[in-house]
C-alpha cells in the first residue's frame, strides 16, 4: 500500500475520512450538555488530507441558536466542529445541530 500511496497526489498514505469524522467528533465526547440531544450533522466538508503520523485536535464553536419549528419546548444550536492537524490547518469541517430544552424565559 505504501509503495501504491506513492503514486498519488500528496505521494503518502492518508487516514479515511469517515476515520477523522469519528475520532474528531470522539474528541468532544467531553462536552456533553445533559439537557441537548444530536439531531444531525450538516455541511460535512473534508477539507484537507490527515496523513499518517498526524495529530488532530477538535475546536468547537457555537455557530448559531434557532427556534425548532416544531417543537416549541426546544431550540436548535448548531456548533462548528473544525478538525486541526498539528500545524493547525482545518482538515475537516462540520456543522453539528442539537436540539436543546429550553430554559425559563428572561423578563
């Protein structure tokens, strides 16, 4: 496989994308808010290659908070997944959208 990888652009083997997905959104596995669940993923983008030897880190932000159409009692927060490779390079982006309870409302 090396010696195939050679012959490719880039000339180096490569990790599978779906691979990095997991791992990336694995790393946030710490940051879980007991009153959200995931609803979905949206603009899945793999931006750049994760070669092999490479580190990766997860940066997450909050992109945005939105009614849900159709559930009153909840909103929708979507949150930018950004994987980074050791020379912080965005190698893949995604939105992840999660449905959250409401809290009281402020006067």
């Amino acid at each position: 496989m090396r010696e195939f990888a050679k012959t490719l652009p880039g000339g180096q083997r490569i990790a599978h994308g779906t691979m990095v997905f997991s791992i990336g959104v694995g790393l946030t596995a710490s940051l879980i808010n007991p009153v959200a669940f995931s609803y979905s993923y949206d603009r899945l983008r793999f931006v750049q290659p994760v070669h092999i030897g490479d580190t990766v880190r997860t940066r997450v932000t909050i992109c945005s908070k939105e009614d849900d159409p159709k559930r009153p009692e909840m909103g929708r927060v979507v949150e930018r997944c950004e994987v980074l490779n050791q020379r912080n390079d965005v190698v893949l982006a995604a939105d992840y959208i999660l449905l959250v309870e409401r809290g009281p409302k402020k006067a």
